[in-house]
C-alpha cells in the first residue's frame, strides 16, 4: 500500500479540480491511499478579491513573508508518505501567501524531507521565477522534487489580463462581455489533467522517480514560451525593488503606505500595456543571436533542476 498526498490551496476551486483530475487513477487504486489537505489561513483573502486588499497583498506575496496558518496539528500531516503532490497558484510571480506560509511552516521540514513531492501549478502564464522560489523551498525542507506539472492561460498575455482580471474581482468564471474566452486553465486543459495520473502511478509503484519528468513533458506537463521567461526574469527584479519600497512605508493594510500601493497599480497597467509590447518587439529582432541561450533556458526550467 502506498500512501499519498495532495496539499493544495484554491480560492476559487480550479487548482482543487485539477488535483483531484490527476489524481483521479491513484484514488482508484485499490493500492493507493490518496489524502488530501486544504492549506487554510487563520485570516483568508477575500474571493472575489477587492482591488485595494489584491495590491495591498503584493509587498508580503513578492517577500515570501509568512502569514498565520490554521490546522497545522491535523492528524494527516503526520503521516509518512511516499509520494506528495503540492498544488500552488502563483501571486504576483511568487508562490502564493498560504502555499509560501505552509513550506515555512515548521510541520513541512518533518513532513516533507527525504519525501518526492510532485508540484502542480495553475495559474495564469508566468510561473518560471515563483517555481524557482518553491524549487528552493522544497530544497529547505529535504524534500526531492520528482515532477511538475504547469498548467496555464494558453491565450495571448493581454487577453489572459482582461479575463483573470474579470474573474478575480467577480468571482465568476465566465466570457467576459460575452465576447472575451472563459478565464483561467481551459476546461480541455483541465479535463485532459487525468493523463498524468497513469504516469505517477507507474512510477510510484516502480519506486523510481527518476524518469518521471521526461515521462510527464511528452505528455506536455510543461510548455515554456522564452518570451514570458524575459518578462518574468525582469519583473521579478522590479517587483523587488516595488515590495521593498512599500513594505518600509508600513505593514499590511496601513494607510500609510496606501499611495505607493496605487502607484504600483498604475505601474502595472503601464508595464503591461505600454512596455510589455516594446519588450516584445526587442525580443523578437534579437531572437536569432540569442537562439543558443533561449534553448538552454528551455531546458533548465523545464526540468527539476534547481541552479
């Protein structure tokens, strides 16, 4: 008997229906115990989000600070397991509050070291820099990465903003104006999620990790556009800069720092709609001389390596 399990967190039940999709063939194996556990915060985001608690949630999300987790002294965090899979979304380019507070969290070092831990990621389109930090994470708590599994918004970056947008301030997955595509991992994308189940199950009873990424990029797990790989390696740099500046202004929810949370706001509306597009124009006529790096940089973020 093998026992498994699946630590998540979803605001808006996506991640949730993706994980139990690829978990779908180890829960019907009468030689799988399949658990699974919801990372609750002691003070939970709102969903829908309001746009004044979403940016004021941007310096504490890009620092990786830790937030006050509840129900850590379930009895289903100390099990040994032979295989977790961790379930994340990303938030402003780093794994998100509750995923980051639960990987501090001193339950994860007993719980995750010398344990394989697959990751499953859904989130809008840049996730290289937030899966480096959680890389680094698990590397903190002796755990072995064995897989990962990247499932985005395959739609073009501004149409993905409007949508996301819509959707995280509504809280309703739907065709914004009627005319824009449904928000989010498309429901192909998510129902299609089964397909790496049969490959963990195979290489959980093999007791053998070692091929299992390979196994999953021919089944498309990972898909990395060296584009967003700029844009996400440039952000980061900046949004650190942005979350140091406004964390000194004062803690979460202080007024004080309230006009350097709207400057960040507009920031981004520039960056995205104004710079994202010269960026791309620059990347497309260096494209060529840059090939060799591009086919490196492929290669390192579609693996488990960690630099």
């Amino acid at each position: 008997m093998k026992n498994v399990l699946v630590i998540y967190y979803t605001q808006s039940g996506q991640l949730l229906e993706i994980s139990k999709n690829i978990a779908e063939v180890l829960e019907l194996s009468e030689n799988v115990n399949l658990s699974f556990y919801e990372i609750k915060l002691k003070n939970e985001f709102p969903f829908p989000w309001n746009r004044k608690d979403f940016y004021d949630a941007f310096p504490e999300t890009f620092l990786q600070i830790p937030a006050e987790l509840e129900d850590l002294d379930n009895p289903i965090l100390n099990k040994h397991y032979d295989l977790i899979i961790l379930s994340y979304q990303v938030w402003f380019l780093t794994p998100s509050i509750p995923i980051n507070s639960f990987l501090k969290s001193k339950i994860s070092a007993s719980l995750l070291k010398n344990t394989p831990v697959i990751t499953v990621i859904g989130c809008r389109n840049m996730w290289i820099k937030a899966h480096e930090k959680v890389k680094q994470l698990l590397v903190d708590n002796g755990a072995k990465l064995v897989g990962n599994i990247a499932l985005v918004d395959r739609h073009i970056n501004h149409i993905s903003v409007i949508t996301i947008v819509h959707w995280m301030f509504s809280g309703v997955k739907k065709r914004y104006l009627g005319v824009f595509p449904r928000p989010g991992v498309s429901d192909k994308d998510i129902d299609e999620s089964t397909k790496f189940g049969p490959v963990i199950l195979n290489n959980l009873f093999e007791d053998n990790f070692d091929k299992l990424q390979g196994q999953l990029l021919e089944k498309n797990a990972v898909k990395i556009k060296p584009f967003l790989v700029l844009m996400d390696k440039r952000a980061n740099v900046l949004f650190g800069k942005w979350a140091n500046l406004i964390s000194k202004k004062g803690p979460a929810k202080s007024p004080k720092r309230g006009v350097w949370i709207r400057l960040f706001n507009l920031y981004l509306v520039i960056a995205i709609w104004l710079i994202a597009p010269i960026v791309f124009i620059i990347f497309l006529l260096t494209y060529g001389p840059l090939i060799g790096r591009i086919k490196k940089e492929k290669h390192y973020y579609s693996s488990i390596d960690l630099k």
